[in-house]
C-alpha cells in the first residue's frame, strides 16, 4: 500500500473514532506570504522566498497545520469532504496532508505542524547536522530536496565533497551550493541513496509524490533515513517515520 493510502486510512479512523467527520476545517490556500511562513531570515535563498514553493495553511478548531505546495487553492469544508477528495494532484494532496497537521494538532498527536520563522531555520539546519554527527557514524550525507541551510550546515560539518543533493527544481539542478553540485532528482536520487550513510528527505516529498520511491530507496539500501520539515509532521506521526525537525511550531 502506498504511503498516502496508509495515511488515509489512518487519519480516516481517526476522524470517525473522534466524531469529526461533519466538522470543518478551513484552508488558507493563497499561499503564505513569504513573511507570515518563515519570518525574515537572514538569507534570501529558502524556497519560501523566491517562489518556488508556497506554504498553505489549514486550521481545524484553534489549530494550525502547514503544507509546501507549489500548486496552492483555497477550502472550506467538511473533513469527510477531505476524505473523499483524491490524490491525483499537488492541489488535493497539500490540502490532504494540511488538514492531517492541524487535526493531529489539535489531538496533541503531532507537533511542530508550523514552519519555524526568522532565524529558526538556520538554528534547526545547525543542530540537524550536528545531531547527524554526534548520533551516526555517517561520513556521506544525502540530502533529496535541496534545503539551503541545512546544505550548508551538513557542508560545513562533513565537507562539501561527502554532500549528495538531488532536488526537482529545474532552476537548481547544476547549480552549486555551499560547494556541492545539485543533481537532477527525476534520474540521480537512486544513486545518491545507494552512496550515502544518512539520508535526509524532504517532507515535502509527500505532496510531489515521491515519498514511495525514497522509502523503496532506503529500504533496499538498507539506509538510515530521516524527514525533515513541518509538511511530514502529522504523517510521520500516523506512520512512525523518523523525522528531524528542531524549531517548528
């Protein structure tokens, strides 16, 4: 069974054990402003500034959860009608995984379902690569979905030239960051997860829909993997899959 089945099915559970299917969850699809999703960091270079990605939101009761999207649109309704939509789109998956954030959110069940702002990202890329070091014996790093702080970060602690990065964004790809090239995730991904130690994805991976592969990835390799970002939160949760994430909200 695919990943966003399991979840489905999952969170569907959830949903009925809990007397939620009739109540309503609201989805702020617009796309975060760049300022409202991460703050002001210091450098110009997250996704969420340039515009590849958005951020949207969804809140169900009196909490929040986040997706990256790069294909926002607005929600209102019930969780049933969630449920019922299909995941045949970025649309439909980021409103799907938002709304498994905020309702996991509201049940305690998940946390750091809101993306850390201002200075945050750069403190939790820090303490990733350094928790990496202190906690595995890695050497070579893999990194799909290209993060720029955490590339710095991990750069700076095991030296760019034991750095892998894959990334779908035709903008980056051959493009080098913190002196690592960044490989073309549609074809180099297997290759990156069969030469590395520790595997970081994205969570993001979830609504482009490459979360199966990565998973196939590391387990025929047999590799140590982690998540990380606030997209994954509510899933990782349902699922137990490892995740990184320091400074959410």
């Amino acid at each position: 069974m695919k990943v966003l089945e399991k979840i489905k099915e999952e969170f569907s559970d959830l949903v009925i054990e809990n007397g939620f299917s009739k109540y309503e969850i609201k989805i702020q699809a617009r796309g975060l402003s760049s300022e409202e999703a991460i703050g002001n960091p210091k450098r110009d270079d997250f996704p969420l500034i340039i515009g590849d990605e958005v951020m949207i939101q969804a809140q169900f009761k009196d909490s929040l959860g986040q997706a990256f999207t790069d294909h926002p649109g607005n929600f209102q309704g019930s969780l049933s009608k969630i449920l019922d939509l299909s995941f045949d789109s970025n649309y439909h998956r980021a409103l799907f995984i938002a709304s498994v954030n905020a309702v996991l959110r509201s049940l305690s069940a998940a946390d750091k379902t809101v993306h850390c702002k201002d200075e945050e990202p750069h403190k939790c890329a820090k303490e990733m690569a350094e928790w990496i070091s202190n906690n595995t014996d890695a050497v070579q790093i893999g990194i799909v979905g290209y993060q720029p702080a955490i590339v710095e970060e991990c750069s700076h602690i095991f030296g760019s030239d034991n750095i892998m990065v894959t990334d779908l964004n035709p903008t980056v790809i051959g493009e080098i960051k913190a002196g690592v090239e960044i490989w073309d995730g549609s074809r180099d991904t297997e290759s990156l997860i069969k030469n590395s130690d520790v595997v970081l994805a994205t969570g993001s991976s979830i609504i482009n829909n490459t979360i199966d592969q990565i998973i196939r990835l590391v387990k025929k390799y047999e590799k140590e993997y982690y998540f990380f970002g606030n997209t994954i939160a509510g899933p990782a949760a349902l699922l137990d899959l490892p995740r990184l994430c320091f400074y959410g909200h």
